[in-house]
C-alpha cells in the first residue's frame, strides 16, 4: 500500500544535532523528488540520493564508531541494508524499470522517520551526554520539549 504522499520535512524529525539535522533535511527532499519526479529526471535524483545516503549513513556510522555508541552494530547495519536497497533500484531504474523506484519511495517513506525517530535520535542523545553530560534540548514549532529519547 503506498505510504502518505505529503511526505515533507517537520520539526517531529529533529534529533538536536545540527549538522544530523540538516542531512536529514536533504534526504526528506530526495525521497520526495523520488516519487514525484518524472521518468526523465529520475535517473539524476536516484544518483543524488545514493551519493547524499553514503556521505550521511558514512558520518553517522564514523560518529558511532568514534565514540563507542553501543548499539551501533545494529544502526550500522541497517545503513548498510538500505544503501544496498538503493544500490539495486539504482541498477534496475538503468534498465528502465521506473515502477521500482516509486516503490523505493513508499519503503523509504515508512523506513525513514522511524530510523529517525529511534536510532538517529538515540546517537544525538548519546552524543550530547559525553559533550555535556546532558540530554539535547530539542525546539520544536508549538512545543519545547526537552528530548526524551533513550538508546534502545
Ligand atoms: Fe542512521
Ligand atoms: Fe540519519
């Protein structure tokens, strides 16, 4: 079943880590110019999400190994899954088959803020703690909330 198509970026998404923050910015952007751009342009924007999704998974995955993040094998792996997924699609859009990318689209709508959610925001907090012993305050518009995640 195909996911919400008014997939855009919200302040639900923010883990407290600017420069985490402003990729997952980007990525939100090309997952939905991945549905919504037509066949002509798609083999341009399957390129920029699979160079965008290996510099971010890449910082992320240096961020964990940096500084221990403890579940990070599982985090870690789960990039690797999805940068193998985009690799394929990749293959198959060069052999024409547009349909394959629309369906990535839906899979990465589903995947993405849930990844966010719990494992991106469990690495900012992690992050925070060693910086400052202390959770990352997260604005978000029409609440301020300190972030209550914690690492699975
Ligand atoms: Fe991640
Ligand atoms: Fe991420």
């Amino acid at each position: 079943m195909a996911a919400d198509h008014s997939f855009i970026w919200h302040d639900g998404l923010l883990v407290g880590h600017p420069d985490i923050d402003d990729e997952h910015r980007q990525v939100v952007v090309l997952i939905r110019a991945l549905r919504e751009t037509p066949a002509g342009g798609l083999a341009e924007v399957m390129e920029a999400l699979l160079r965008l999704a290996q510099a971010h998974f890449g910082h992320e995955d240096r961020l964990m190994e940096e500084r221990d993040f403890p579940p990070r094998k599982c985090h870690i792996g789960e990039h690797a899954a999805v940068l193998a997924s985009m690799s394929a699609v990749k293959a198959r859009l060069e052999r024409g088959d547009i349909a394959v990318v629309r369906r990535l689209a839906d899979e990465l709508e589903r995947w993405f803020p849930a990844h966010v959610q719990h494992l991106d925001s469990a690495l900012a907090h992690w992050i925070w703690k060693q910086a400052a012993g202390a959770k990352p305050l997260v604005f978000r518009r029409g609440a301020v909330t300190a972030s209550a995640v914690v690492p699975a």
